[in-house]
C-alpha cells in the first residue's frame, strides 16, 4: 500500500493522519496485505459467502414501546448540546 | 493444586445465602485486595466502591428479605470496559470514549445482577478490544500476575488478570478472535468463550460483529458454567442471539470422559512450535484418555489454520471500520476543535484512535473500498464458510477438538509491541473456532519452566456449550488446577 493509496483510505476513514504516521502504516500494512496474499492460492470459486457463523433467520418482534435510558442520560455525554439538542460544526455554508 | 486463597463463586454464593457470611463482607475484602494488588497489576480503568457497595447492601438486603435465589447471590465480578454499566465509565481502553459514562445496562450485566452479583469495576483491554496483550490500552498496561515482567494477553487481560490474581472470582471479557481465551491462556485461569449468538451483545461496544461474544473468566470450570447459564439465551435487543433452549450450570459436569471422542490435529498439537507447550499440551490429551475419552486424529481434514490470520484480519478490520465510524465527536466523546464538520471528525478521530486500531480501520476501510472488496473481503467471506464446512467435517468424527490455546506463554511487555505481524500470530490457534463461531475453552494445563501458565483449548460444535463445559471439567479435575491462583493472590494484607 503506498502512501497515496493510504492517504486516500484515510480520507475515506475520515481519519487525520501525520505525515510520519502514513510513512508507517503504508510499509506496515503493505507487510500485512503481503502476508494477507496467501489467501489467493485458495480456490473459492462457487462458495457462498459467510457473513456469520450461524444462519440467521430474521425475527419480527412485536413493535411495542420499552424503557431506553432517556433523553438527558443520553444527551450528557455529548461534547457540545444545547437546550436537548446535539451542537455540531456547521454543515452548510 | 487449589490456592490457599482460592473461593469459588459458588463457595461465596451458598456463604452469603446462608447467611455464613455478607454480600457486604465479601465486597470489603474484594477491596482490600484490590487495595494490595491493584497498584502492582494496574488491571482495572475504575472502580466505583460506593457504587458496588450500593449493590452489595442491595443484595443483603434481598437475602434479609428471605430471597436467597440467585446463582451468583453476592458474588463480585469484574467487567471488561467495554460493557456497559449505568453510571459508570466506558472508555473501551480509547482516548475517543474518555468521560463516557454508560446510560444503561448491557444485557449480561442486567442478567449477572438478576443472578445477585455485585460490579466491582471495569477492567483494562486493549484499544476497543484490538490487541493481543493490553498494551494498547490508551491508560495503563496491565500486568502478568504470574510474572509482573510479563502481559497479561489481551484484549481481555484485565478481566483475566483480576481473576488469576484472586481479587474476584468471576469476570466477563469479550472473545472476538481469542480475546478471552489467550489472555485465560497467559493468566492461568479458565476463559470460556460461547457459541456465536449465545449471549446477547446488547450494551457490548461493539469491535466485529460477527465475531464479539462475551463470556466468563473464572478460577474453576462450575464458576464460568454458572455465569453462562445465567448470561446466555435469546435477546430481542440482539438479534444475532439464537433462539435455543440454555443448559442449566449442572448440565455442564459430567463424572468423566467415557464415549468422548476427542478430534486430535497436527495444527492444534503437533505444529505448535514452542516445545514446552507442545509438551504441555500433548500431556493434557494423556489426561483425557486416562479419564476414558477416545482420541481420534483428524489430519486428514483441512482445518485451514494457514489461513487463519488473513481471513480473521479481513473480516474483523472490515466490520471494525464500519462500527467505529460511530465515533465520531459528535454525540460521545471529546470533539476536537476545527472549523467544519468533516475536520471535525477527522481530527477527532486522529487525535484519539491509538495507532492499532488506525491500522485496523485503515486496513477494514481499504478491504471494502471500490476496486478492492471483491479480492479481500468477499474473498475472506468464502473462506469463513469454509472454515465452518471443515470443522462441520471434523466435528462428524469427533465430539470436541483439543490443542493448544496460545503459542507462546505470556512474554515481556513490549517484545511484540512494535511488529503487528507477529503480535497478530498470538491468535493462529484461537481465530478459527471464531470464524466457526463454535463454543471454546481454555483452561490451564501446567507450567514452562519460567513458572508461566500454559492453556488447553476444547472445541466443540455450535450450540454444545454444555458438553465443552462438561469435558473441561473433567480435564479440570485431571489437571487438579481447579481453584489455581497466582502466588501473589495468597500474601495476605
């Protein structure tokens, strides 16, 4: 993985990365991809993905209201919120 | 060899419901100890004493009141920080969660507490559970109680770490690729990770959700079937958990291993390249024959060990950089200051990702981005279902699987800390039950000649937690390493 190509996986991460810290992980995870090429010797053709380890059947459960935490519990833990609102950097200019 | 300072969950629940003893009591010298061997392990993130002696004295009071039900009445357990408590702190181990404070119960501690437990604090993991020894915990490196040199394993190192050293007898941790059982390895104590689907994640951070499952660390097998009876069983807040009727802890015994069949393979005994512990191990399928169980070498079956770190990486850093894009400053956790939202975030996240759980974001987002999802996460996805048509092969032939747990036994805290590559080894025998979602065990199974535990792993089918459990206890009793704790655990206050 160059250093491009991890500038561009960080974009998308949205992830801030230093200039010493992208040096790194572009020769730390080309070593892992490397590693991780093995995998193409193996022959999937026509396998089914597993997603989980158990099949899962969906289970509709009736829509009822339950207890949650509450709005002020919830609220508490944000770094800015005002009058029961989260506050964000502006979004549109 | 029991320790002298060894009580079992169980000796402390039939104590507090007969009244021998307190919930109360019991807590007090659960913190005296935490008092003497906190400051040499650094094995918990918080610990809120007027919390758990509210729970305590709630507890004594529901026994007052002629309520002596309850499978784990009085009983303190540590939780992993990255279950849920309300009240008290969730940091995950990260930067990105510090002054978090929990709104609500996740489902175990909801079902622990039903059962008369009493919280005594949140224990130390690796950042968001990615790493194989604590080290990447943002706060404190937790240490080996067998060797304070020496990790503790991880992420769940703290939970194992309080255990072995005999503050509490039961903990919970999360298993993702190995998380609870190669720290119950390094530890010396007994790890049991359930079926896939067994316990709900609800109140669980989530890391990988395909692969997360909570689950016990104890100093004897009875404890870690206590607290999975009471933990395990459909959640509607997690629809992952199965719909499957819960063994009762007493299911999970048996007198010996008659009619056993144990799967043995090169992979899991013969290739483990450190000679102690393979000497360990291979001791340990002697004690399973001599308490009547038939050994049967599976080979012959692929179990595509090779393959394990590729498929778990792709699979786990992908799910990971999908889940921890909640994290983003904006609802939890400290936002960094900067001019737009999409700064915001990024320098957010910059800021206070530590640098494993970076590479595994950066590593998941590059295997699901355009022009690359096809060769690396699909492909891992294949050759998960492979993985579980081999074990369904093997599992034809034999009615649990046995080897090794770890490697290695515990090694010095930094050694591994600067290659990836070889700190992600840690996992090549715990990975592939994981992808298979079976239930897994690790208990100890003696000693290298430092005095550092080694661990045994049984495998068994989806949905045959009880007969894991039962064949370990019986190893247990083998092994006579029921109740075994860390010297330091027994020098008195």
């Amino acid at each position: 993985m160059d250093r491009a190509t991890v500038d561009k996986v960080a974009r998308l991460a949205r992830l801030e990365l230093t200039d010493a810290q992208r040096d790194q992980y572009a020769v730390q995870l080309s070593a892992i991809l490397a590693h991780f090429e093995s995998l193409r010797a193996l022959d999937t053709t026509g396998i089914e993905p597993s997603v989980y380890a158990v099949d899962l059947t969906g289970r509709p459960r009736p829509d009822e209201p339950g207890a949650t935490a509450g709005h002020d519990a919830l609220i508490a833990n944000a770094t800015a919120h005002r009058e029961g609102f989260f506050v964000v950097p502006r979004v549109i200019e | 060899m029991s320790s002298p300072a060894f009580r079992s969950a169980a000796d402390i629940r039939h104590a507090v419901a007969t009244g021998a003893t307190s919930a109360t009591a019991i807590l007090e010298e659960t913190l005296a100890r935490v008092d003497r061997l906190e400051p040499k392990l650094a094995a918990f993130l918080s610990l809120d004493r007027a919390a758990a002696r509210r729970q305590a004295h709630a507890v004594d009071a529901r026994v007052a009141a002629g309520d002596r039900s309850g499978a784990l009445l009085g009983v303190p357990v540590a939780l992993k920080d990255n279950l849920c408590l309300t009240g008290q702190p969730v940091t995950c181990g990260s930067k990105i969660l510090e002054g978090y404070v929990a709104p609500y119960d996740a489902h175990v501690v909801e079902r622990l507490a039903q059962a008369g437990a009493v919280f005594v604090g949140k224990t130390n993991l690796d950042e968001f559970a990615m790493g194989s020894s604590c080290e990447n915990s943002a706060y404190q490196k937790t240490r080996n109680p067998w060797n304070l040199d020496c990790v503790p394993g991880g992420s769940s190192g703290g939970s194992a770490a309080v255990v072995a050293a005999g503050i509490v007898p039961l903990s919970l941790g999360s298993d993702t690729g190995g998380s609870i059982r190669q720290p119950a390895a390094l530890c010396g104590v007994v790890g049991f990770k359930p079926t896939y689907g067994r316990v709900s994640r609800y109140g669980l951070v989530a890391f990988a959700s395909s692969l997360d499952q909570i689950g016990p660390f104890s100093a004897c097998v009875d404890d870690a079937a206590a607290a999975f009876a009471a933990m395990a069983g459909h959640d509607p807040r997690d629809s992952t958990t199965v719909d499957a009727p819960v063994p009762a802890a007493e299911d999970c015994r048996r007198s010996d291993l008659s009619g056993i069949r144990v799967g043995v393979h090169r992979e899991y005994v013969d290739e483990i390249p450190d000679a102690q512990v393979r000497a360990l191990v291979q001791r340990g399928l002697d004690w399973m024959k001599d308490a009547g169980a038939t050994l049967v070498r599976i080979d012959d079956i692929d179990l595509l060990g090779r393959y394990a770190l590729p498929t778990y990486y792709l699979v786990a850093t992908s799910e990971a950089s999908s889940n921890l894009a909640r994290f983003d400053g904006m609802r939890y956790g400290k936002r960094a200051a900067a001019e737009g939202l999409a700064e915001a975030y990024s320098k957010t996240r910059g800021d206070r990702f530590g640098a494993e759980v970076s590479r595994r974001i950066l590593l998941g987002t590059f295997a699901l981005s355009s022009g690359y999802y096809d060769a690396y996460y699909m492909k891992a996805l294949q050759v998960r279902r492979l993985y579980r048509q081999a074990f369904a092969k093997a599992f034809e032939r034999c009615d649990v699987i046995a080897g090794g747990t770890s490697p290695i036994p515990a090694f010095p805290i930094g050694q591994k800390a600067a290659d990836p590559l070889t700190m992600y080894a840690c996992d090549v025998l715990t990975i592939p039950a994981s992808l298979a979602g079976l239930p897994t065990i690790s208990l100890p199974c003696g000693f290298t000649e430092s005095r550092l535990p080694v661990g045994f792993q049984i495998l068994g089918p989806p949905l045959e937690d009880a007969r894991v459990l039962g064949v370990a206890h019986v190893f247990e009793t083998k092994s006579g390493a029921r109740g075994q704790l860390a010297p330091l655990a027994e020098v008195s206050a």
